[in-house]
C-alpha cells in the first residue's frame, strides 16, 4: 500500500478512536450526574416525609385519624424498621411507648436522609 493510504487509514482510526473516548467519558459523567440527580431526588422525598412526621404523626397517633396522603406516603416511603416502628406505636395504649415510637421513627428518618448526603458526598468527590 501506498504512503497516503496508510496515513488515510490511521488517521481515519485515531479519529474514530478519539471520539469512542470522547462518547465513554461523556457517557460515565452524564451516568453520575443521573444518579446524583435521582439521589438528590430521594432524599428531598425523605426529608419531606420526615417534616411530615415530625408534624402529624403526633396528631394521628393520639386522636387515631390518619390524612389519606399522610397515611400513604408512610406506607410506601417508611423503611421496615420505621413501619415496625409505628405498628408499635398505634397498638401502644402508653404515652411513653408512643413517644419513643415517634423519635425512633424521626432518628430512622433521619439517618437515612444522612446515609443519602453520604453517598452524594461520596459520588462528587
């Protein structure tokens, strides 16, 4: 082969190679801006839920009513422990055993609204 067909070749290769490289790195940095994003996104939903807690579980615990979206987002958005938490809570007839539901249930909260900055921390860095 000629000189200039082998200088077409290998600069048609490098091209094509730098620009595989140019997309994978594009790529991984759109791929963790995603997920910091979506991290970002579930902690807002869990400091929420925790506020809203913090605001009406009291209520809902003494007088026994539960807000249709109160009561669904605890539902679906409490982990295992905090819904173990709160079953003990709403069979409990003490006070005492009820207010130590309520701060475990907010500690929960909490921690995993830490446990989500953690790993956000961890992901910009």
């Amino acid at each position: 082969m000629s000189e200039t067909l082998w200088g077409v070749v290998i600069g048609g290769a490098i091209g094509i190679i730098s620009s595989l490289i140019v997309l994978s790195a594009n790529y991984y940095i759109w791929k963790k801006t995603k997920k910091i994003e979506n991290l970002r996104l579930l902690r807002d939903r869990k400091a929420s839920l925790c506020q809203k807690v913090i605001d009406e579980l009291p209520k809902a615990l003494t007088e026994q009513t539960w807000p249709v979206d109160f009561g669904t987002d605890v539902i679906l958005f409490l982990s295992e422990k905090a819904s173990e938490c709160l079953k003990v809570a709403r069979q409990s007839e003490s006070e005492e055993e009820k207010r130590a539901a309520f701060w475990d249930i907010v500690i929960l909260l909490k921690k995993d609204v830490a446990r989500i900055d953690e790993k956000i921390e961890t992901l910009i860095s």
